[in-house]
C-alpha cells in the first residue's frame, strides 16, 4: 500500500487510502507516498498543521483503525517556534561568491540595455 495505484497512511492508528487524493494533494504526490512509506504519519501531518476543512475531508478516505494503537506511545515533537527559526536564519551569513552570480547578471543586462538603445549607423 505504499505506490501510486494502492497508497495507504496512518495517522493517529487510522488508516486512511489516500489512492484517490494523491494528485489532488497540497503538498504533492510524493508527500503522501511517503507519508505511506514510514509507518505511521502522525508526525508528519502534526508538523504541517492542515486545516480543519482538511481534517474533515479525511474521512472520506477512512478504511479502519488500528488494532491496540496507543495514542501515548507516539511521540509527538513540537516544531521549532518562530523566533527559533528566525534566531536560526540570522546567523546565516553571505560571502562574495552569494552575490557574485546576481550582480553579474544585473550588469549584463544593464549593459545589454545600455548597448541596444544606441542609434545604428
């Protein structure tokens, strides 16, 4: 249940086939084959934090629960808050060879312009 033509998720000991979605899906195709992959997707759908129209619509594709799924045995990791990230971006630092492309580019096209708008003989 892990393709294309058969694709199968869990998420919170619910088994969803998600087979008819898969091309209507936000996030892609891909996303959810490999949400089907690992096992369980708790995790990954906590993370992404869909919408409450997207959490009704998954019952369109319920199939079953899981036999002695424990809710208290998946762990369940917070995602870094705002300020973490941005701490994090902050010490993200540029160096020449960052800038080089850009600006060679803008003088390019620059010139180019430049050139190209002087009169013919």
């Amino acid at each position: 249940h892990t393709s294309a033509k058969d694709c199968w998720v869990v998420i919170h000991g619910k088994v969803y086939n998600v087979t008819g979605f898969l091309k209507d899906h936000p996030g892609g195709e891909d996303m959810l084959l490999h949400a089907s992959v690992t096992g369980d997707a708790t995790q990954s759908f906590v993370d992404v934090g869909h919408s409450s129209a997207a959490k009704k619509r998954m019952a369109d594709y319920l199939i079953g629960e899981l036999d002695g799924y424990d809710p208290f045995k998946v762990k369940i990791v917070r995602r870094k808050s705002d300020e973490v990230v941005a701490k994090e971006l902050r010490k993200i630092s540029y160096g020449f060879k960052d800038y080089a492309l850009p600006v060679s580019l803008l003088l390019i096209a620059i010139a180019a312009w430049i050139f190209d708008k002087k009169p013919s003989p």
